[in-house]
C-alpha cells in the first residue's frame, strides 16, 4: 500500500523569510507528486531532480526484537528538512526537490510493503532526470526494498530483471577485510548521481553497497527482519551469479556475534569498527569511502542512525553506548556523495517515539541535506 503525496504536503511546512531563491529552503520548492497510479500524464516534464520517498515500516524491527515506532520516520524526516536553507542550483529551481510519497508496511505483512517499496524505488531511479533518490525510513528492512529498486530499476545490474523477495542468509564465498584506519583525503566533486558508461552492459554494471551502521544486518533468520537486508542481498547476489560488494563503517564489537563475523568474513565484507572510524578521523573516513566507491559504477549508501552516539540520536531502536561522532558519519556522506557514483541513499531506525527534542531528526536531515547538496552542487 502506498501514501499519497498529497496526503505528505502537510509536513512541508515552516518558516517563511520571502520568496526568491535568497530565501529559499526546503518547504518552499519541494514539489509533492504521485507516481502510484502510473499516470505518466500526470508528470510533470522532465527536469533535473532529487526524488524523495518515505517506507513507513516497522515490521521488521518488531521481527528483530527491536522497540517499534519506526513507521512513522517518514514523516519526522520530513518535518526536520523542511526549514534548512537551500542554495545554488536547489534554491533557483535548477534541480528539483520532487516528493513522490510513500510505500507502507500494513500490519505484519512486511513482504507486500517491501514489494511496493521497491517499485515505488524503482520508478524514482528510473525517472528522465533523477540526480539521486533519497528513501526516508523506516526499519533497516527498508534496505531489502531499496536493493530491489535498484537491481529493477535501469540503474542496477539486473536492468530491470529483479530478484525475489525471499528471506534468508547469504553463503557466498570470499575472505572479509577487517580494514584498518589510514590516512587520506575525499576526491570527488560531485558529479552526476550513479553516471555509468552508456556503452556497459547491465552485466558489466558494478554496484556495491555502503552501510554506515553499528550493526552487520546478516542475521540469518526465518523471515526477514530489520536485521537480515544485507545476507537477503547477499543470497540474491549469489542466485543472480554476482557477488555482493558490501562494506560497513561503524561496527560496534560488542552488539555483533562472533556467528555474525564470521559471516562478514566468510562474504568478503569491508569493515572498520566505531573505535577504527575515531581513530582514522574525517581524513581516513574520506579515503576508505573513496578507495570503495572507486571499484564501482553505481553506490548505494544506507545510514543506520544507531550508528551515531546515544546522545547525538537517542531516538532509535538501539542506541549506541559508544557511536561514531556526527561529524565523521557527515565525512563519510560527502564522500559518498561527492564519488559521482551515488544513485541511491536511505535513511533508516528513526523512532520519533524516543527521539528527545528532536535530536536524532535533525541529524539525519543534516545528513541528507549534505549529501544532497553535494551531488548537485548545491552549496552556499
């Protein structure tokens, strides 16, 4: 089931300065529209754009043994971008903020939400003109419907071929790399969102995903939950006869088995801890998003807002003891975004429920601002 934009346009709203792209800021230039009844009259004519979508789903956390309320992230995310500034080509109308509503979980029936997640995904990527599309959570079950878009969108590898939707842990082959902090600087300077050869086939087309989270997700579980998106990848990758090009920055040892290591290492995921990621710093952050984004055509960025210290984002499902501190998660977004690969983010565990003040809202607008602005360019 799916959320009309229309019924979205109540949360665009907040302070009002002027008009003129001086003043500008999110509630003023968003612009809801519908993609759910396909009517391709209806849209509008083609213009560059940032395309954004809301998951209302929790059933997967409820399934994980998590604390519910994710469902309504969407919404807070919303609310929380809606007064921040916009400048350049976002705030003279160049590139356009385009909300297209949201999918929705009902009830425990996560399989049918995560299905209609993926083609509203899909039909986001696939849209004449899409710079980036922004998924707003949602449990972390959103990064199984965010895969699905994208391998069915023209985007992935798959080139609109799909994969199922069945649960169950990855068991390909390969050695993990517990990769250490460096030093480096970010390269990038923000180039078309998931820009790949004209000429490459969709078998050519290489894609990985980035997971800045203190969790693996790779449980291997009965049904899928908010912690099994990564092994369902990993399993479908497998079946479609590619492997999976996973990395995580932000592992917190301790809410990790030594079953679910051995899994990242038995996949060949890239990690680096939340005590690594302090101790490389913004530098180190910048050079190990860009060493992974440089073996890749298109990258999907997922950000699991435990990641981040209890006090930064207390409004989660799990809140993390230790964290990686907001500013290092910021490096590791504008690196991504400034790659020229990034086609596809979501933002994921937002429970407004136990969000204090708002804190853990505004840091994830924070953070889809930046990567926004950084892959249109779309700076003070």
């Amino acid at each position: 089931m799916t959320t009309t934009p229309a019924e979205m346009a109540e949360h665009w709203s907040g302070r009002h300065d002027g008009d003129g792209p001086e003043h500008a800021r999110w509630h003023q230039l968003v612009q809801v529209m519908g993609l759910h009844g396909h009517d391709e009259a209806a849209e509008p004519a083609a213009e560059p754009h940032v395309a954004l979508l809301g998951f209302r789903s929790e059933e997967g956390v409820r399934r994980n043994q998590g604390r519910v309320g994710a469902a309504d992230g969407p919404v807070a995310l919303r609310r929380a971008l809606a007064p921040l500034a916009l400048h350049g080509p976002l705030a003279r109308g160049e590139v356009g903020l385009h909300d297209l509503g949201d999918a929705e979980t009902l009830g425990e029936e996560l399989e049918a939400g995560q299905a209609a997640a993926a083609e509203l995904t899909a039909r986001a990527l696939d849209r004449t003109g899409s710079r980036l599309t922004v998924v707003l959570g949602g449990g972390h079950e959103t990064a199984w419907s965010s895969y699905l878009g994208l391998v069915g969108s023209r985007k992935g590898p798959g080139a609109g071929t799909g994969t199922g939707t069945g649960a169950g842990a990855g068991t390909g082959a390969g050695t993990g790399t517990d990769t250490r902090a460096g030093t480096g600087t970010g390269t990038g300077t923000g180039a078309a969102a998931g820009a790949a050869d004209p000429g490459m086939t969709s078998a050519e087309r290489r894609w990985g995903v980035l997971n800045l989270d203190a969790h693996f997700d790779l449980r291997d579980e009965p049904q899928p939950t908010s912690g099994t998106p990564f092994a369902q990848m990993a399993e479908a990758e497998e079946a479609a006869g590619r492997t999976l090009h996973y990395a995580v920055l932000g592992i917190a040892e301790p809410s990790n088995t030594g079953a679910l290591f051995a899994t990242a290492r038995r996949l060949g995921v890239q990690w680096w801890t939340d005590e690594q990621c302090l101790a490389a710093g913004a530098d180190g952050i910048r050079d190990v998003v860009a060493q992974f984004a440089a073996d890749l055509d298109v990258l999907y960025l997922t950000i699991d807002l435990d990641v981040l210290p209890a006090a930064v984002a207390p409004g989660v499902s799990a809140p993390a003891a230790y964290g990686v501190p907001l500013p290092l998660i910021a490096a590791a977004v504008q690196a991504a975004a400034s790659s020229g690969k990034l086609a596809l983010l979501d933002v994921v565990e937002l429970n407004p429920a136990l969000d204090i003040e708002g804190r853990t809202a505004r840091a994830a607008a924070r953070l889809i601002d930046d990567a926004v602005r950084t892959v249109v360019g779309g700076s003070a």
